[in-house]
C-alpha cells in the first residue's frame, strides 16, 4: 500500500540514541508544538499541560529526575533536542471547563446563548471521578491522544523521538514544581535526531500483527 500517512508511520521507529549535535529547528518546534495544541481530547476539554525542556539547566533537572528508577531512559535527556512532559489535570474543575467554553465562544464556535447547553457537557467530567475525587484516569488518557498526534507530526517532520513512560512522575513533581502544580505526568517524549552508529534500532525492520489479527469488520 502507498500512501503518505502509510509511508510515515512505516519509517516512525523508537530511537534508541541521539546525535547531540543535531537539534530541532524553531520552526520545526513550532509545527509540533502547534500540533499538539490542536489534537482532539474529550469534550474539548484539553486537560493538559505540554512542558518543553529545551535550555540545559531544564535538562539538567529532567537528568537528575531518574536519580531512584528508569536510568534506562537517562541517556537521552543530554542528548536528544528537547524532551516534552505530558502533564495531565487531577482535577479537572468547572472553571477550568469554563475557559473553554469563553474560547469556543470567542472563536465563534457557539454562541454566549449556547454557554449553558455545552456546560452541561460536564457531567461526562464528573462521572469520571476518583474515590479521591480526582480527574487523573480520565485526563491521563486525553494526553495519549496529543501523544499519538504527536508521534505522527514527528514522523512527517523526519525527527526521531522516544517515548518514555518510564520516568519518576513524583519526582518530576518536586524538580519541576512550578511548572506541574496541579498536574501529574505519566509520560514524556525525547525528541531529535539518532546517532548513525550508535542507534541500535534504526535500521530493524518493521514489526507489526497482521491486520486480520488486529482488525475486525463486522
């Protein structure tokens, strides 16, 4: 099959090690970062936070971050571009969804008569609540979908990434205190370009079930 969405994701592997001397360009930053803001999420709810660390004392900080667990992952921080936090609400209030709702207005997606009717959309919120009384399972899962918006905006960018679920979420909370107030974070993405010579994983080919065993038309 030939189809550029199927030529991307065909090439989309997990980089294993990156070329610190090859970064991002700003404009390419900017298309990702873009991207991301514009994914789909529950409700429109957009219970996010994307946390770009870029300058080396951030990356410093994300370094130290894998001090107790995960130093797997810990090669990649100096070396790759940027690393992204994907950091979910735990509790997602009705004023939070009220921002939203003044921006659909804003933008003229409803009118201020409608504020009521896309208000009672919050139900849905509050029948996602912990015993904590907390939002986290149910944003949580609104960041995979950037996740995998993003993965795909990579892939046609011809930048490598890692994904890292193996990362000290309560740690990252303490180092990056201000910036994850009010959020947790579950998982993180490395971006940049892979080391010719030292990435293992660059030219394995492609493993994935048949369709018939993951595909069912019925």
């Amino acid at each position: 099959m030939t189809h550029a969405i199927i030529e991307d994701l065909t090439q989309r592997y997990t980089a294993k090690k990156y070329n610190p001397a090859k970064k991002v360009s700003p404009e390419d930053l900017h298309v990702l970062l873009e991207a991301l803001r514009l994914s789909a999420s529950s409700i429109n709810s957009q219970p996010w936070k994307f946390v770009v660390i870029e300058s080396e004392a951030a990356k410093q900080k994300m370094h130290d971050s894998f001090a107790e667990k995960f130093q797997f992952n810990q090669p990649h921080i100096k070396a790759c571009s940027h690393i992204i936090l994907f950091a979910n609400k735990i509790k997602y209030t009705p004023e939070d969804y009220d921002v939203v709702i003044n921006q659909n207005i804003a933008d003229n997606r409803i009118s201020q008569e409608s504020r009521a009717l896309m208000a009672g959309a919050y139900s849905f919120v509050e029948s996602n609540l912990d015993a904590q009384g907390h939002h986290t399972e149910w944003t949580r899962a609104q960041t995979y979908i950037a996740l995998g918006n993003a993965l795909h905006t990579l892939a046609r960018l011809k930048i490598d990434s890692t994904t890292m679920e193996g990362i000290d979420g309560e740690l990252l909370k303490t180092l990056f205190a201000q910036e994850l107030a009010g959020y947790d974070c579950h998982v993180a993405l490395a971006i940049g370009y892979h080391d010719d010579e030292g990435d293992y994983n660059l030219n394995q080919p492609k493993s994935r079930l048949a369709a018939e065993q993951v595909i069912t038309v019925v």
